[in-house]
C-alpha cells in the first residue's frame, strides 16, 4: 500500500491504479484454472486441462533448401517440436520434420 512507500501518495492516480491492480489480482485467483468459452486450441505441454481433448499431428521427412540454422532451427514448444529429420545434413540430407501436439476444445 501507498502507506509503506513514502512520497508515492502525491503522485496523482496512483492509489485508483493500485486498487485497479489489486481487483485485478483478485480476479485472477478467483478464475485460476479456468478458460474463457468458446472453441480453440492451445499448445500442449504434459496433460491437457479439464475440458480439452488432446490432438496430435506430424509432417516428417519434407526436403528443405538446406539443413543450417537458417532453414532449420530446432525448437521444442511444450510437447511439439520442428527440427531436421534424423541427423541434419547427413548423407546431404536437407530433410525436416515438425510434430504439433495441441488441447482443443
């Protein structure tokens, strides 16, 4: 509060965006671990939340221009996944692969 920070109750505003903040936070605690409605996915990572079903889907072995980071930078987003096919430019390989794994409802 504005009491323990000295000199901050003259700036003009702050105690309303505090209490904003604060009403903020509450509500956000109120609704932790629910979704707002309607129909979409999000990236999976581990179990997908009450509600969702788990989807899963892949493309693997598509010949790219080249295998440096470039045209292929690996990445991992929670369960899914793009990088080269096997090892990259091996056997002049210049070949990808990319898995998504998503929680739909």
């Amino acid at each position: 509060r504005l009491e323990a920070l000295p000199g901050l109750e003259a700036l003009p505003g702050l105690e309303s965006k505090l209490e904003e903040l604060e009403r903020g936070q509450d509500e956000l605690q109120t609704n932790a671990g629910s979704w707002p409605p309607g129909s979409y996915c999000i990236f999976a990572n581990g179990a997908c939340p009450t509600g969702f079903t788990r989807h899963q889907g892949h493309i693997r072995a598509f010949d790219t221009y080249n295998h440096n980071e470039g045209y292929i930078k690996a990445a991992r987003f929670g369960d899914s996944y793009m990088g080269c096919h096997g090892p990259c430019g091996r056997y002049t390989s210049n070949d990808a692969e990319f898995g998504l794994t998503t929680c739909c409802k």
